[in-house]
C-alpha cells in the first residue's frame, strides 16, 4: 500500500481563499501564503521510519530531502 502524499509534487507557495464579501454579494478572494511544511516530518519518526508504505517516497527523511538533513534514528544506538 502506498500513500496519497507519496512522492506527490510540490506545495504551491499560496492558495485563493475567500475573504469576506464585496459591496455586490460576490465573494471576495484572497492570496493566502501556503503554511504546510512541504517535508515529511512523520517519516523522521521512527514509525515513519519503518513504515513500507513509505518505502520509495522521494520526500521520505534520508531520500534527498531538507529532513533528510536533520539527525534520524531508528532502533537501538550502539556507542
């Protein structure tokens, strides 16, 4: 089983959202800046880390991504 999100293309950087209503009822449309973090922060866990429906998902922690950059650990750490 693979996810909706797996390997799905880029965030827009804004979305039209209604802002209220003009003088003639037609509704008023905003741009709004997009706020979802466009990495995968569930797979830095270490659910996420183990879950195959993850496996091959270029936004994965440790496939190229700016997660991938930040410490991830999975099972025991031996020193």
């Amino acid at each position: 089983m693979t996810y909706q999100c797996h390997n799905r293309g880029e965030f827009a950087p804004s979305i039209r959202v209604q802002d209220g209503w003009d003088t003639t009822w037609a509704r008023r449309m905003v741009d709004m800046q997009f706020r979802l973090n466009p990495s995968c922060v569930y797979s830095t866990s270490e659910l996420g880390q183990k879950d195959k429906g993850c496996d091959g998902c270029k936004w994965k922690a440790g496939a190229g991504t700016e997660v991938a950059a930040g410490a991830v650990q999975v099972g025991e750490v031996k020193e």
